[in-house]
C-alpha cells in the first residue's frame, strides 16, 4: 500500500527535484499532489517520465488524508502551513530553515543521525538540513567515528541554484551581458556574480558571521556532535549547480590519510575519488545530477596536530535538498509510520 503525498513549492528548483526524485527513487505513492502559492496554481509540474500534475493552491488546500509532506517554499511559508498539515495529521519533512534549531523537531541525515526521526512525533515535523551542511556531515561521521573531530575550519564555494531560479537567471544573463558590453544588473546579489565569488551568502550577524556561517556551525552540533567546534567562510560563486568545500579537521587523536581514506570509502553516500593526478578529483560540473557526496584531496595537515584536509563536492539541489529529505521520508515509512495499522 502507498501513501497520499504532497510536494509543497513544487514549481521552484528543489520542488521539482523532489518531484524527480520521488518518481526516480520508485517512492510508495498512492496520490502525489503539487503545492504552490496562488499565483502559480493552475501550472503543471512533471512527475516521472509521462505524468503531469496540476499546482493547487496552497493557502486553499486541506491536508486531511495527507501521510507526507515534503516542503521547499521559504521559511515564513513552513512557519504557517506547516503546523497545520501537521495538526492534521501528516509529517512534514521541511527543507527550510525555520524548523531547524527548534528543540523539538528533529533536524536529519539519514547516513549521520537516522535514528533522530523517532522523535518526529513532537511536532510531526522533521527538519532538512543546510545544503552546505548536508554534504559536509556526511563526509565527516566517518571520520569523528574514527579519531573523534575538535574542530573543523571550513571555505564553501557554494553555486548560485542555491538561491532559487532568479539567481541562476541573474548568473546567466550577467554572463552573456558582459561579453556584449552591457551594464551589470545586480538583483539577486550584492555584488556581481558573473566571473566573481561574493563571501556572503545571507545577512550579516552582529559577530561578523553571516547566517549561513552560523547555520553551519549550529546545524553540525545539533546533527553530529555539541562538542565540535566549526567555523566557517561561506562564498557564493560562479557556477549554476554544485557546492564545494574546503575542508580543515583537527582531532582528538591520530589519524593517517590512508586510515580517512579507508574510512570514507566504506561510509555510505560517499564517493572518493583521489588520484592525485590533473583527473583524479571531483568539481561541481561532474556531481551535478548525482545523489553522491564525493570526496578528494584527502591530506594530512602537518601545521597542526592530528590535522586533515578534504575536498567535498555535491550536487545541492540533491543530496542537498531533494534526495535528502526523500531519504528521510523513505527512513520514516520504513521504521516508523505503518501503513497496514
């Protein structure tokens, strides 16, 4: 038996990821419906191969009968529609960042902390994380489980789908515009973004940090571990789809290259590739589309004591986004919500 479940924001980048992903994944559904706000209702999204499906309203929508949602519109939307398809009585897997720090609401990878959704009952809602923290997590489990991390010193290059389709047009037509002389427009960014790379990404705190800096610290304690320390330098760049980090570790004890190597290719969700020729790494052009985190330029750090360097690139839109929350929808049937009872 499948279940009733609704996509919400599904005419923006991760709504039709989800989309996708649902009808590639083979996800058990009975009914699948598309949420957008008014203004985009009446549209149609593709799901799989050969279906259509109309965008209802959903300010007007009901979700009684509803088992899933999966949630991409924006924060302030989550903080009002989301309580209420939970009242009534579907979990809400939500890609925003509103839910996230809530102590009551799980805040999920399935390879780093699965067993978190048992307390999606709470709230009936689960968190997804931060792209950006999403694929670090997942390269790092397989390490604190190793030698155990103090702290971690981190660079994104985090690609312009990250904030939403508008960004990505703004990329495409200041690229095209500079060559034919035109005047830069700047709408989505504060600064250029065509042959540039603008270090912030969200607002500015009173520390100095932006948000996302701080969302990747706080998420990776709530997610990992409350004892490791993260600081962050995130940069928004050039490129359409694929965050990629740069990553410093330092632990507790000794850890080898070889022994992190090791490690990493048995996790799962990850991909190493690290040859150490012009070849033998990952960037974001080659992750874009695949479900892999990947990892290169595995290194040990002699400046410091029981220090590592990684390189960790993965496609934002899904194992960032979409793929992520339907892991955590797929853990969830599995182990907790039963359909035959």
């Amino acid at each position: 038996m499948g279940y009733r479940v609704a996509v919400v924001g599904a005419t923006g980048n991760v709504g039709r990821e989800l989309l996708v992903t649902l009808a590639e994944r083979k996800f058990p559904i009975d009914e699948i419906i598309a949420l957008a706000s008014e203004r985009s209702a009446g549209h149609r999204v593709s799901f799989g191969e050969d279906d259509e499906l109309d965008v209802q309203d959903l300010a007007k929508f009901d979700f009684k009968g509803v088992d899933i949602v999966l949630s991409s519109p924006g924060a302030k939307v989550s903080a009002a529609f989301a309580p209420r398809a939970a009242k009534a009585g579907a979990v809400v897997i939500d890609n925003t960042s509103h839910f996230r720090m809530d102590p009551d609401v799980p805040l999920v990878v399935p390879e780093v902390n699965r067993r978190a959704i048992a307390d999606y009952g709470r709230r009936n809602i689960i968190a997804n994380p931060n792209c950006s923290t999403i694929q670090m997590v997942v390269a790092l489990k397989p390490l604190h489980d190793l030698a155990s991390i103090e702290r971690v010193v981190v660079a994104t290059y985090q690609s312009v789908s990250g904030s939403g389709r508008a960004a990505m047009d703004e990329l495409f037509n200041q690229t095209k515009g500079i060559f034919v002389n035109d005047a830069v427009e700047k709408q989505q960014f504060t600064k250029q973004i065509a042959f540039n790379a603008i270090p912030q990404i969200d607002v500015f705190m009173d520390d100095g940090s932006t948000r996302e800096e701080w969302k990747m610290a706080a998420e990776t304690k709530k997610i990992l571990d409350p004892k490791i320390k993260v600081t962050a330098t995130c940069v928004r760049v050039p490129v359409f789809i694929g965050h990629a980090e740069a990553v410093n570790i330092a632990f507790r004890k000794s850890i080898s290259a070889e022994q992190a190597r090791a490690a990493l290719i048995a996790a799962p969700g990850i991909i190493v590739v690290d040859h150490r020729t012009d070849e033998g790494l990952v960037t974001p052009v080659e992750c874009a589309g695949e479900d892999a985190v990947y990892i290169s330029r595995i290194r040990e750090d002699f400046t410091v004591e029981n220090g590592l360097n990684i390189w960790v690139v993965s496609d934002n839109l899904r194992k960032g986004a979409a793929l992520n929350a339907v892991q955590i929808a797929e853990a969830l049937i599995e182990g907790y919500l039963d359909k035959a009872a």
